[in-house]
C-alpha cells in the first residue's frame, strides 16, 4: 500500500546526515543511533531539545514543568525548548533544516506524523533500563499511544490530561428555578435540564447547554472511523447514526442553535457562559483559565455527562505525547527528562495548578486545582473522576480533516439543511475520497 512516500524520503534526505538513511562507507561505520547503549547511563552533560506547541506548555510552564525539575535532579541535562507554533518550526521544517529534536509533543491524532517523519523509536529497552515502572500510568494512555502511533510499542508517555466537566452557571440555575447538575449525569439528563433553561426573558434569549462539537461524543465513545482491512468509511453505520440522533437531540431545542448561536463555536459559547446567558457548558480544563477572570461569576463543576454506552467513561485520553526520536544522540537523558516530568512531584505540582495527571495515584489525583486560590470551594475534583476513552485507530488518516467532515455534516442537521440519513451519506462519501487520497500518498 502507498503511503505517505513522497514525505518520508524527503525526510530521509534532509536527515541523511543525522539519521543513517544512507550507508556509511566501510571503514567508517557508526554505533547504531536507534538503540541505547547497553552500558551504565551516562552522566556526562547533555543537551536535550524539546519540540512543544504553545498548546501544550506555554514557555512559563515549559520551565516550571520541565526545564527546572530536570535541571535540580540531573544537574548534567539542560533542556531546551523548540516552539513549534513559531514560524517556521513545524516538525517538517525541523526535519527538512537537519534540525531533530530530541523530544517531540504530538497530541494522539496527529501522532502517526513521527513514522511520516522518520522519527519513530521503541523507548522501551529503555523503560526497562532504566526501571521505569509503566504500572503507575493510566492503562488507557498506554494503549492510547500504541494505537495513535500505529505501533505494537510505546513510542513516548503523555504528559498531562486535558480533563473534562460540565461547566454550569447558578445564577442562571436560581433564576429558571431548576435544580442545579449533578455528578454522574448522562447526556439525556443534561439535555433535560438544558430544554428547562432555555428561554425568553425580558428580551434576553437565555440558553441551557452547548454540548461542542459532534466529534467530542465520537471520542468519548471511540466510535471507529474506517474499516482499515477494506480501506472504506464508517460513517454511515448504526453506531454514527445513533450518535448523531443523541447530538442533534442536544441542540434541537428552540431558542438554543440560533442567530449568533447558529454555528457550532467553543469560544463564543465559553463567553455566552461567563456572560450569564448560557447556563451549561461541556467544556475543558483550558476554560479554567477564563473563568480564572471571571471572579464574579458564581459557577461550579460537575462530571462529563457520559454516555448511556459507555456509562462512567468521560472524554478520551487528550494529552500531548511526548516521543524520543530515533535522531536523538542522548537517548538515557531524554528518558530521564520523560521521567522527570512523570514523577510523583511534577505531575503533583501540574495537577494543583489544573493540568490532569496520567497516573493512577489517587493522592495526585486528589489535589486536581487546589494550587489555584480562586477555585477553593468548587467541584473541580469531579473533573478527574470519569475513566478515559481510548482512541479509536486512524492509522494513515487526518483526524482533523475527519473532524471537518463530521463537523459540516452535522451542522447540515442542526441547521435543517438536510436530515441526518442523508448528511451520513455525504460524509460517508467524503471521508471515502480522503481515504483514497491518502492512499495515493
């Protein structure tokens, strides 16, 4: 099967220097890069670069997180920081200047671009190695990262979760007279109350829940997007069809998906909830940040709605992954600063600042948001309870380009354009034709 050809021998050339794609003369033939040594880990001072986008650590919590704690427990290692939202620093950019980094940070769907690249290695000769125990991380993280990277092995380890919740205001709750969420609520539930909170009242249109985007219960489900032994879509399944009844059932409800509020938006719909008009938000632990500046909203938190199919289960795993590249000529440091940001004491640190951590300690865990004064009193720890979903395989496929698909399709349905069997077929077709563009590659 033709795959992704044409980039990876771009890659091999610009790297052929750092990379070993061409053989070394006789005579000349180097220590195999791919695999760490055998020997004692070395302590001899070491440059790691760490390839990040501002998404996943702004340069503040590039230094608390990572640089800092490195730097205090193995003095020998600096670690330095490629930003790749800058321009010009696109891991193709990198690769194509001869520019490898160490480490890089994917998020899981776009994490097949390290075998696209060329980057990809099997860090687990050095989990063991080093005696790294994988047992204090979340399994579905673990799993996560197998499937996103197409590999039987584990490429990297997350560093942090982006944990979910269902964001509600009380002042709107105390004004409809409507009991306020609780934890545990399934998407029928909240779809209940959001129909009681929308309303006209005194000119203002008032509305009760913004449930995102269509491909948020896709994940929490791991709703599969192709048949990969047949290369063909499944969109236009049963399980993508009751999903999208479940979905449109959240936002058909009058007064609710109109005017400004017409196209499916997060942000607008975060500040609709900081402005007192929309009563339920199924957010993210980035709209902490926002309600951080909202000292006069009276707010709190309950679980991620779940669904009835997968009862208990919240969002899936969505944690920037960390990979050691194959280029790296430092593999034992780069392990060690892996290590470092997955110690008890980073993700601790990470966890009561409002970052997830990926283990399973519960003490950790347990101090989710309590670093943040203006947070003391609310529900946050509910953020950290729902189990992770694990990806669903992409294997060679965009997952941003299969969101677009499944986004415009179902806003079709919410906006009445066309009804739901008929938006699956166009989006069954359209995935089809990205399937065989990519296999053309």
């Amino acid at each position: 099967m033709k795959k992704h050809w044409k980039l990876a021998l771009s890659g091999c050339m610009a790297m052929s220097l750092i990379s070993g794609c061409s053989g070394a003369a006789p005579g000349n033939a180097k220590p195999d890069a791919s695999k760490p040594s055998d020997g004692p880990v070395k302590t001899e001072p070491a440059t790691i670069r760490l390839a990040a986008s501002n998404n996943m650590f702004t340069e503040e919590d590039f230094a608390k997180y990572v640089a800092e704690p490195v730097k205090k427990k193995y003095p020998h290692i600096t670690v330095e920081r490629i930003n790749t939202s800058d321009k010009g620093n696109s891991l193709t950019d990198l690769v194509a200047a001869g520019t490898v980094p160490d480490i890089v940070g994917l998020y899981p769907g776009n994490l097949s671009q390290i075998n696209d690249l060329n980057m990809t290695f099997n860090i687990e000769d050095l989990i063991k190695k080093h005696k790294f125990d994988t047992g204090r991380i979340v399994p579905e993280v673990l799993e996560t990262v197998k499937i996103a990277s197409n590999q039987k092995y584990l490429v990297g380890f997350a560093a942090y979760h982006n944990p979910f919740g269902l964001f509600y205001n009380k002042d709107l709750f105390d004004r409809m007279g409507v009991p306020y969420p609780k934890d545990g609520m399934t998407w029928e539930d909240v779809r209940d109350l959001g129909g009681k909170l929308t309303r006209l009242d005194n000119g203002i249109q008032y509305r009760g829940i913004y449930a995102d985007f269509l491909y948020r219960g896709g994940r929490q489900l791991s709703l599969p997007y192709a048949d990969f032994k047949t290369n063909k879509s499944l969109l236009n399944t049963d399980p993508w069809k009751e999903l999208f009844q479940l979905w449109n059932s959240l936002y058909d409800i009058r007064g609710l998906s109109e005017g400004d509020y017409k196209t499916l938006n997060y942000a607008k719909n975060e500040q609709a909830f900081i402005k007192g008009e929309l009563g339920m938000l199924a957010g993210y632990s980035n709209t902490l940040s926002a309600l951080k500046k909202a000292p006069d909203l009276k707010w709190d938190v309950v679980t991620y709605p779940s669904n009835k199919k997968a009862p208990g289960v919240g969002h899936r795993v969505d944690s920037p992954i960390l990979s050691i590249t194959t280029q790296s000529k430092a593999k034992d440091a780069a392990f060690q600063v892996l290590e470092t940001i997955l110690s008890d004491e980073v993700q601790t640190e990470m966890v009561r600042n409002g970052r997830m951590t990926i283990l399973n300690s519960q003490k950790v865990k347990d101090e989710f948001g309590k670093g943040i004064a203006e947070f003391k009193g609310k529900n946050l720890i509910a953020m950290t309870k729902p189990k992770m979903a694990v990806i669903a395989p992409i294997q060679f496929l965009n997952e941003g380009e299969i969101d677009k698909i499944t986004s415009k399709a179902f806003q079709s349905v919410v906006n009445k354009e066309k009804d739901i069997n008929t938006a699956l077929r166009d989006a069954d077709e359209e995935l089809n034709k990205h399937i065989e563009s990519q296999l053309k590659k």
